[in-house]
C-alpha cells in the first residue's frame, strides 16, 4: 500500500475534482457566493480531504469510514450539479466533464474501500487458520 495519501490515486482525482469545481463556480453570479458555490466547493474539498484524513488513521475499519463520508460528499456534489444545470448556472458540457469525474471516483473509491474489506477478512482468516492450528507432536524414535 501506498506510504502516503498522496500517492493514492483516489487522492489525486479528488484533487482534480476540486479545481474543475472551483472553475466551474467561478462563473456563477455573485448572489450564490455564499449559497450554492461555498455549498459545492466545500463538498469538493472534503472529497481528498477525507481521503486522507482515514489514510492516516492507520486502521482499515477507519479509513472505510472516511471513504464512505468522502462517497457521501460526491453524491452531494452531484446533486448541487444537478441543481446548478436546472437553475442554468452551468453549460451542460461542463457537467457532463464533472459527472464523469463524480462517477470516476465513486468506483474508484468503493473498489478501495472493498479491498480495504478483503484485506480485513483475509487478515482474519490468517489469525484464525494460525490460532486454530494444532501442534503435532515430534517423536524421536
């Protein structure tokens, strides 16, 4: 595994997903700073922010969660995208671009989270065949 958050590519993408969300806010009308581009970039940020958080817990069970938050943000995000391209706040190219992104990385970050969990139970599975193991006793005839 990786030695640090950043070399997680899950990471990285987030990161992408941060400035193409700060540029696409950009051109909102200034009545939303405080509304809807504040809500979506916030959502973005906590993306890659979560991601590292739960790398650097250490524990598996821990990182999990943090990737769960971080899906939750992404279906957030979504949903913001979604509000924006009906209030005609954004072209709909630019979002077809970020829903790639958002689905990217929710794959991306379920596969992680689902080897986090094979990880576990094969850990598991190796404490328990080692506990489980019975000692043959040796004879010298």
């Amino acid at each position: 595994m990786a030695r640090s958050f950043k070399e997680l590519d899950v990471w990285k993408k987030g990161i992408d997903l941060v400035v193409a969300i700060y540029k696409v806010t950009e051109t909102f009308p200034g009545h939303e700073a405080y509304g809807l581009t504040a809500q979506m970039r916030r959502c973005a940020i906590s993306v890659p922010s979560n991601i590292a958080e739960g790398f650097k817990r250490n524990r598996n069970k821990e990182f999990k969660y943090f990737l769960d938050i971080a899906m939750g943000s992404l279906a957030e995000l979504e949903t913001q995208l979604i509000i924006a391209e009906k209030l005609e706040l954004i072209d709909k190219s630019k979002c077809a671009y970020n829903y790639e992104l958002i689905d990217h990385l929710m794959r991306m970050a379920t596969n992680l989270s689902k080897s986090l969990t094979q990880d576990r139970i094969l850990r598991s599975t190796m404490h328990e065949a080692r506990s489980t193991r019975k000692v043959q006793p040796v004879f010298n005839v």
